[in-house]
C-alpha cells in the first residue's frame, strides 16, 4: 500500500474538524492530518513556530483551508503561503462554507488551487472530504518536500 502524504487541516469549527477526521479516516487518512484552529496557528507550522517548532521538518502534500477564522484569516495565510519562496508550491484548497464570489476571486488570485464550498449535508460533505483526501494524498504528486528554513 502507498504511503500516505501529510496534509495540513486549518478549521477553527470543532464539529467540522471531527466530521473533516472521520471522513479522511475512512481511507485511513486521518492519522497523516495536522490539525491548526486558527490562522495564527497555521502560520506557526508552516513556520516551524510555537508548539510546531519541533514538528518533522517537511511540507504538507497540501493544506485545507477555512477562509473565516480567528486571529488570521484564512485569505492572510493563503497569502502569506504564496509570497513565501519556500512555501509557495504547497498546494491550498480552501475549504469554506463561503459562496461568496469576492471570496472566490481574491482566493483564486491569490493562488489558491482549488476553492471548495462545504455542502451543508453531513454525507454531501464527508463525501467531498473523502474525494479530496484522496486526490490530495494519494493521485497528485506534491512539490518535493525537503529541509529548509522557510524564514
């Protein structure tokens, strides 16, 4: 069997990040999922700060996205990611229960990869996080990770 890519799960709602888990466990994909509930947080392990500062030195295969969080939202970390030289090749999907079309212009200008509405149906939802675990951490090949300082 492959061997799952690790992927970075940015979601500040408890209830979804449990529904996000369950549907990635299904195809054993949960336990290859870092979990940051805020944008500062997010920031932190991509930066190998804070409680990330010890973490393995690699890039995620691809971070999931909420746009509305506290402290940095979501659109200042896909930001953030993009202007990074060593950063800027992680691929991002948000992942937002926005349909706004501003959010969706200033997301895909900034670089996102690709912008996902969270269905509001429990099973329309867990289904589209199963396809997206998969695609992410199984079909697409991911820039290669290596060690660096992302400073």
């Amino acid at each position: 069997m492959p061997r799952f890519k690790r992927m970075l799960l940015v979601e500040d709602d408890e209830k979804d990040i449990e529904l996000t888990l369950e549907a990635l466990d299904e195809y054993n994909l949960a336990n290859e999922v870092d979990v940051a509930r805020d944008g500062k947080e997010a920031l932190d392990y991509l930066y190998f700060q804070g409680r990330f500062a010890d973490r393995l030195r690699e890039t995620p295969a691809v971070v999931l996205l909420d746009l509305k969080m506290p402290k940095v939202s979501g659109l200042d970390v896909l930001r953030q990611i993009k202007a990074n030289e060593n950063l800027k090749m992680i691929p991002v999907v948000v992942l937002s229960s926005s349909a706004e079309e501003q959010d969706v212009i200033e997301s895909y200008k900034l670089g996102v990869n690709a912008y996902v509405v969270k269905p509001v149906d429990i099973q329309q939802f867990l289904e589209a996080i199963r396809k997206l675990g998969l695609f992410w951490a199984l079909v697409n090949e991911p820039p290669p990770s290596r060690n660096f300082n992302t400073a």
